[in-house]
C-alpha cells in the first residue's frame, strides 16, 4: 500500500500566490471607480451643458467708453458716460502692474492652461471643513470668465 501523495496546491484546489489575487482585486476596485468618476462627470456635463452660455460676448468684447469731446486742437475737454475706462494693448501695460496683479490674483498664471487643479481641490477641502463656501480656487482666467457669465453669489453648482 502506497501513502497518498501531498498536492503543492493551497486548500480548496487554488494554485497561485495570494498577492496575484490581491492585485487583481485591487485592480478591478481602481477600474470601478474610474468609472463612477467618469459617469459622475458625464452626468456633471449633461446636467450643466444645456445652461453654458455661448462664448461670442467673450470674443467679441467691446467695453463700453465715454463719450470724449474735443476742441478743433485736439484738446480734450470732456467725457460723458458711466464707465471711465482706457482700452489698452497688452505691451502698453507697465510689467510692474501686469507683475503686481499676478502676484495678487494668480501667482501660478504662467503654470495652468486657465484652470488651477490644484488651487480647486485646495478649495474644495477647505470648504467641506469648514462647512461653508468661503475659498474659491479661481485664477484669472475663471475671474473673467464669471464676471461675464455668473453672478457673484457663491453657490457649489456655479
């Protein structure tokens, strides 16, 4: 009579290293929430595409100007309007001033393509601490472009 053989199987006829199941696990978890983040942004965008407004007051801006009054001479004697305001080009803005605002409203401008990801998650933490919507993440970009098309209430949805 022989003594039956040992298998070199785990119990339960499972062959493999335990850490190959544990990457696959891992694996399909990271999977699915990539996509119930990609649904959730889907959703997002359906949800806010119908209300965007259409870019044509943005690139096709014209401040409004006073009315200027001029002597024959070319002498200026006055202005009539609401709004006081020079349209200048952007190299006839001193650097100290373009310099001054960047370090005041958006020190990383030069960095991001109009959008700081980070400066927005930074925000979104601070607000779900506090409870509360007092940080905003824009830079100079989403500064013009809620001036043109929002409100200044602060809302999550805006």
């Amino acid at each position: 009579m022989s003594t039956p053989q040992q298998s070199s199987a785990t119990p339960g006829g499972k062959s493999g290293f335990p850490w190959k199941r544990l990457l696959i696990k891992a694996g399909v978890a990271v999977a699915g929430l990539g996509v119930c983040g990609a649904l959730l942004v889907g959703l997002a965008l359906a949800i806010a595409w119908p209300s965007l407004p259409d870019l044509h007051a943005m690139t096709d801006y014209r401040p409004r100007v006073p009315l200027r009054i001029y002597t024959a001479d070319k002498v200026l004697i006055g202005e009539y309007g609401e709004e006081h305001r020079n349209v200048l080009r952007f190299d006839e803005i001193p650097a100290v001033m373009r310099q001054a605002v960047l370090a005041a409203e958006d020190d990383r401008f030069y960095q991001h393509g109009g959008v700081d990801w980070m400066g927005l998650v930074r925000a979104v933490l601070v607000n779900l601490v506090k409870q509360s919507k007092t940080q905003g993440g824009s830079t100079i970009t989403m500064q013009v472009a809620r001036n043109f098309y929002l409100s200044s209430e602060k809302t999550y949805s805006r």
